[in-house]
C-alpha cells in the first residue's frame, strides 16, 4: 500500500469545545459541540472525498486499514483582508501570523472524518504531521500511508542507570523509577 492523498476544499472546522446543559423537557445533561453543524458537514466532506479518493486510487489501497499508519494533514485558510495592504501583499506586521484555529481541535476533526473510510478506528493512527498555514484556499490536504517502523526496543532498563537513556520514557516516570 502506498500513501493515499487528497484535498477537501472548504474552511477546516475544529472539534474540541464541548458545551452541556439541562434539557428543560427530560432534565436530563445533554452534551453537545460547540459547532455541531459545521463539525457534522465537515466530517462528511472529509469522508466523502477519502472514499473517493480511496476508490479510485491504484496503489492498493484496498478498503479500511487494520494497520498502523502515518498521517500528514495541512490546514490551509485563507488570509484575512486586514492582512493585506492596499496593493494585495501581506502586511509585515501580520507576515508571521497564524491562522486562529486550534491545531489539535483540527486534527481531532480530521482524523475523526476519516474514521470508518480509511480506518476502523483512529487509535491506528501511530504518527500524526501536521501544520496550519495560509494560503491560497481553505482547504485541508491529506496523506494517508503505512506506519513505516515500529517502536526500537530498549535493550536496557532505565532501573539500572543513573541517568535517562531513551526517549520512550518520561522524565517523570524515569524519577518515579529512580527512587
């Protein structure tokens, strides 16, 4: 399987903020998102557009993936017009701004929208690469491929050092271990 890759036009929409209330009728907690609407048409163009994508694709990708993957998402929005002097070039003082969105809410609402097309679940998901930038469309482009390595293995135990060795554990943990 090589890497699948795609583009969904559209402004990203990020999932993330939660909002709870009582229902007046039932009294029971609802919980909703914030932008329900959006998230939920959001999530369906991502879908769409990954099974199309994944359909009409000729390097053997082949239905929804059991395997660990990596995943390479940009988040591209276009600039505000305060942005932009008089002539259409970007203003120095705004030259290095960042789109508002949070990135992780935006990664959450991505990877959810691919889930059931590309993947069972996004817990196959070993390597996220992502980035929010501007440019000359809202649009997220994707790239969807086979996990290439698994985890090194640690031939030794952090117990028996006097300093932290590997970076697969914690400096916390590394402590906790110390004493």
């Amino acid at each position: 399987m090589k890497s699948l890759d795609f583009t969904v036009l559209g402004r990203p929409v990020t999932q993330g903020s939660l909002r709870a209330f009582k229902s007046p009728k039932t009294g029971q907690v609802v919980v909703t998102h914030d932008r329900a609407g959006e998230l939920r048409s959001w999530r369906h163009d991502i879908a769409t557009v990954a099974r199309a994508a994944r359909d009409q694709d000729g390097t053997g990708w082949n239905g929804v993936a059991i395997e660990p993957l990596c995943v390479w998402l940009t988040f591209e929005f276009t600039r505000p017009p305060s942005h932009l002097g008089a002539r259409g070039d970007v203003l120095p003082s705004r030259a290095r701004d960042l789109p508002g969105p949070d990135l992780d809410k935006l990664v959450r609402a991505a990877l959810d929208g691919m889930t059931g097309t590309l993947y069972d679940d996004d817990k196959r998901v070993a390597q996220i690469i992502t980035q929010k930038r501007y440019g000359t469309e809202d649009a997220l482009h994707v790239r969807v491929a086979r996990f290439p390595f698994m985890v090194p293995r640690v031939d030794r135990s952090e117990e028996h050092t006097s300093e932290l060795q590997s970076h697969l554990i914690s400096y916390a943990v590394f402590c906790l271990k110390k004493k």
